[in-house]
C-alpha cells in the first residue's frame, strides 16, 4: 500500500521532498491495515459475550444513533451515517458497547450500504441467537455530494426486518422509538 500511494502521489505531482508529505504513503498505509478497513480482518470481529436476562426484559431493546464511518467500494471515498438496531431478547442480553462494536466491523471496509445493513442484521441474529432483528442505516455518501452530481444534505435510509420485525405493528413501534427525541435539543 505504501509503495503504490508514493506512485499515486508522484503522478498527482506532488513533492515528496516537502517535510508534510514525506511519510504521508507510511501514514495512509498505516491508517488503511489498522483502522479504515481493518473490518476486512476476521481476527477484528469482536467477540461477543452474552448474559443471562435474569430480569426477565420481553420488550423490544433498541440501540439508535450509532455513528459510522465507512467507504464506498466504488470510489474509496467515505460513507457517513447512523445505525439503529433493535432486537428481542431470546433469553439472553447482550453489552450495548458490543453492539458498536459490531456495526464498527462490518462498517470498516470498502462498502457498499445495502450490504453494510445485511451484514449488520445477520450479525445481530448470530450474535444474540434470535431472529428477532431489525436494522435501519441513514448514511451520507460523499461519492455523491464530493464528484459527480455534488448533492449536498442529502441521505440514503436502508433497512432489514426479520423475525417479529416482519410484523407491521412490532416495525412501526420501533420506527416510532427512532422518532423519539429526534427534535429535541
């Protein structure tokens, strides 16, 4: 990756004498393996420790406003948004962080937001060991508002329903919670 970017960057006619630029291709490689698309590495998945409800919680648990960053695959350049997930506890519970962690995984890698949202769905449904798994994803692509049609403000909203989310009124309860304190501030 290092040595490709400093060709990159020569072509772009930049001068990598300049003390600024000089470890940028060591920088971008660096950020790319560890950070940016480290999801691409199966030993990143977190692990996910699930308890016991001994409280006995029926009722849906939704986890919204979760920030991401991502890149689309088709031009390398980022994908910013917010997941809300929401689920029914098959008997066990699961740390609200692990749930970060897993939209973090799938999230850090060349993307596309359709698959971003399966992704996240079906490793919700693993993880918790239920099918009772709802996913909604409002993300800005900058491939649309940096080049070609250059929009800007606007979002793209994918969702995934599965289990007792499949049922209008159980759907609409949760669109409902994400509309809660949606104003507020």
């Amino acid at each position: 990756i290092e040595s490709h970017f400093k060709e990159i960057m020569i072509t772009l006619g930049l001068d990598l004498t300049d003390d600024s630029l000089r470890g940028t291709p060591k920088r971008v490689a660096k950020m790319y393996i560890e950070e940016i698309f480290s999801g691409l590495n199966p030993a990143n998945e977190p692990q996910v420790a699930l308890f016991e409800n001994k409280f006995g919680y029926k009722e849906m648990l939704v986890e919204k406003n979760i920030l991401f960053y991502s890149n689309c695959e088709h031009h390398f350049v980022p994908i910013v948004g917010k997941v809300h997930v929401a689920y029914f506890s098959s008997g066990k519970v699961i740390g609200l962080s692990k749930i970060n962690r897993l939209v973090h995984y799938y999230a850090r890698r060349p993307q596309v937001q359709e698959r971003l949202t399966r992704q996240i769905a079906t490793g919700l449904q693993e993880a918790l060991q239920t099918r009772d798994v709802a996913v909604m994803v409002d993300a800005a692509h900058l491939c649309v508002s940096m080049r070609g049609v250059q929009d800007h403000g606007g979002s793209t909203v994918t969702s995934a329903y599965h289990g007792l989310f499949e049922q209008e009124s159980v759907r609409n309860e949760f669109l409902k919670y994400l509309e809660i304190g949606k104003n507020a501030g």
